[in-house]
C-alpha cells in the first residue's frame, strides 16, 4: 500500500522569503515565534517545503505577522 504524499524540496532563506512575499529579515524575526526551525547542511539552513505550508495554513487568513 502506497500513500500520495508531497514531496518534501529544502528552501533557502530567499526562497521561503520570495514564497511568503516578505523579506529574509521576516524569516528571522518568527524563527522566535513559532515559524519552523530550518534543518543544518553545514552552515547552510535549508527548511522543508511542507512544513512552510503547513505554518502559512495555520495562520489567520491573509496574516503573517503576529495575532492580535
């Protein structure tokens, strides 16, 4: 028995930036509030493409930023 499930990609920073279309600092800036913690290649952070979307549905619609 074979599950369909999306196929993880590792974004870069700019990559995940482009995608949310908001800037690298953004990313930094919710690394402290619960955005997904990138994995390390080396010195290079790379964050799974699933785990990105799966925060964007999380959050209220049409919002990135904080909840109020």
């Amino acid at each position: 028995m074979s599950e369909s499930r999306e196929e993880d990609q590792f974004l870069t920073v700019k990559e995940v930036a482009d995608r949310l279309h908001v800037c690298r600092a953004s990313i930094y800036l919710w690394l402290k509030k619960g955005f997904p913690q990138p994995l390390k290649f080396g010195r290079a952070s790379r964050w799974r493409s699933t785990e990105v979307d799966g925060w964007v549905r999380s959050r209220p619609k049409g919002a990135y930023g904080e909840r109020k």
